[in-house]
C-alpha cells in the first residue's frame, strides 16, 4: 500500500479526537496519540489535549515519548507491571 496523502495524514488525528468528543466523556484515555505522527501534528494534538483539560477533562495519556511526558501535570511510571516513583 503506497504512502497517505499529506492532507489525510493530517487529517486522521483531529477526526479521532472529534469522534472521541462527539460523547462528550469527562474522561479521554489516549494510547500513544503522538507516536504515529510528524512533529508539528503532535504538538497541535497535545495543545488540544491541553485545551481539554483546562476545560474540566482527565485526559489520561499512555506514552513512551519522555518530551510528550513531560506536558503532562502528573506522571506515573511503571515498570515490569509495577508502578514506580
């Protein structure tokens, strides 16, 4: 399968976030929502996030991406299943 279209790349993460929002949930869980993306759309994404959450919303955010991390109010850290300070 040949390469998405710049436009659709972009795209793709604002339609995920707007189907996400369409049920209104005070909580949004976001499994590594930067990890597929360029730079630029991953920092428009967690500028929504941000927005989100000082709109009222948990945003609850699964990364490896220490930068992405480190937006964050709050960190958890686990470890071979464990949480860790």
């Amino acid at each position: 399968m040949g390469k998405m279209p710049p436009l659709l790349q972009m795209l793709i993460p604002n339609v995920a976030i707007a189907r996400i929002l369409a049920g209104d949930p005070p909580i949004i869980l976001a499994d590594e929502p930067t990890g597929a993306l360029d730079s630029k759309t991953g920092v428009e994404i967690m500028d929504i996030f941000r927005r989100l959450n000082e709109q009222g919303r948990t945003i609850i955010l699964i990364t490896h991406d220490r930068q992405v991390a480190e937006q964050a109010k709050r960190v958890v850290r686990s470890r071979d299943g464990r949480l860790v300070h």
